[in-house]
C-alpha cells in the first residue's frame, strides 16, 4: 500500500521545483539584458559616497545566475535523491541574492562607512 503523505509530498515538491525554474529560467534569460545595462551604469562615475555599495550591486549582480544554477541543481538532484523537503529550502538562495541587492541600494552611503569594505 503507498504512502499517500508520502505521494502529496513528492507531488508538491515537484510542483514547487517546477515553479522555481520556470522563474529562475526566465530570470536568467533576463540577466545578460541587465548585466550590460548595469555595467553601463556601473562605470559612470559615483560619488565617493555610493563607491562601495556600488561595487557591491555589481558583484551580487554577476554572482547571481551561479545561486540560480546551484539552486536548480541542488533542487532537482535532491529531489530524484527523494529528499522532497529540502527543494522547499534551497530552491530560496537566489531571493538571498535579490534581498541583499536591494539592501545595498538602500544601504549604499551607510556602507561606505564601514572601513572593512573599502
């Protein structure tokens, strides 16, 4: 007799994992689009103020298609692996990257005053 909690699990994480990369995919189609207009807009020149969180913004942003990748993949074997509660979690490590942009932006001249990151 199969275990239905056990089926409702494997369907729902599925599900779940399928969502994400049909996001991520298209977040991913997205990124060389914004990659070069940030790029552009990177090598403006910053005030002293903002150099930081400047270098920062850009960093996130060309880190981010590796968390997409290490995610989906991460995601996707764990699954097959029939470990169907940890997709729930690791298929979130590309919002850490989009939380931590949008902080840096909000962040920028509080971040220039931290000596470490200079």
């Amino acid at each position: 007799m199969p275990n239905k909690d056990l089926d409702r699990s494997k369907e729902r994480s599925f599900l779940y994992i399928m969502i994400f990369t049909l996001i991520y995919g298209l977040t991913l189609l997205l990124w060389p689009l914004i990659a070069f207009a940030m790029g552009m807009s990177l090598a403006a020149p910053t005030p002293p103020e903002y150099e930081v969180a400047s270098r920062l913004e850009g960093a996130l942003l060309m880190t981010y298609p590796i968390s997409v990748i290490a995610a989906l993949i991460a995601g996707w074997v764990s699954y097959h692996a029939r470990r169907y509660t940890f997709p729930y979690w690791i298929m979130q490590l590309p919002l850490l990257w989009i939380a931590a942009w949008i902080l840096v932006i909000y962040l920028g001249e509080a971040l220039s005053d931290v000596p470490f990151l200079r």
